[in-house]
C-alpha cells in the first residue's frame, strides 16, 4: 500500500473521531441544560436557596467531558492538519516527478 493511501485512512478516521467528539460534546452539553442549577440562577428567578445544593446540580462530570472533549479536539485536528499538508506534499512530488519523466 501506498504510504499516501495510508496517510489518507489515518486522516478520515482522524475526522470521524471528530465527529464522535462533537456528538460527546452535544451529549454532555445537553446534560448540562437539563440538571445544572446554580445559586444565581435560583436567586433572579426569586426562589429561596438552601444552603447546599445537591451534589448533582453542579454536573462537574460533564463540564468535565467538556473540557476533555476540547483539547482533544484542539489536538485532533492540529494533527489532522499537519498530515493534511504532508499528504498534499507527498501528491506534489509524485506528480513532478511524472512530469518529469518522458
């Protein structure tokens, strides 16, 4: 196989993993709407606050997968571009070099 072929597969596995990514990120953000509370949000909506909330109010899990999901994603795509450029790369020898050729 080809080492263009190769670098190819490992770049549309790379973007599908972003996409796996971005659906995680929906998932945790959805979450985040559905159960976070927080003391000032209570407070403008003029209902009486407990001392505490429950633990599960604060979604630390999620703001959590949030995070995770970002520099992941931040360092996905930096290496999906860089093989972007070598594959390009590799495309533009392979094809002078045919040029080249009589």
């Amino acid at each position: 196989m080809k080492p263009i072929d190769t670098l190819m597969k490992v770049v549309l596995l790379i973007a599908i993993l972003l996409c796996v990514l971005t659906i995680l990120d929906y998932l945790a953000l959805h979450d985040i709407y559905k159960d976070y509370v927080s003391k000032a949000v209570l407070i403008s909506l003029n209902i009486v606050v407990p001392k505490e909330l429950p633990a599960w109010t604060n979604t630390e899990l999620e703001w959590s997968m949030v995070t995770i999901n970002y520099i992941m994603k931040t360092l996905v795509t930096i290496i999906n571009i860089i093989l972007i450029v070598i594959v390009r790369n590799m495309v533009r020898k392979s094809s002078s070099k045919n040029l080249e050729q009589p």
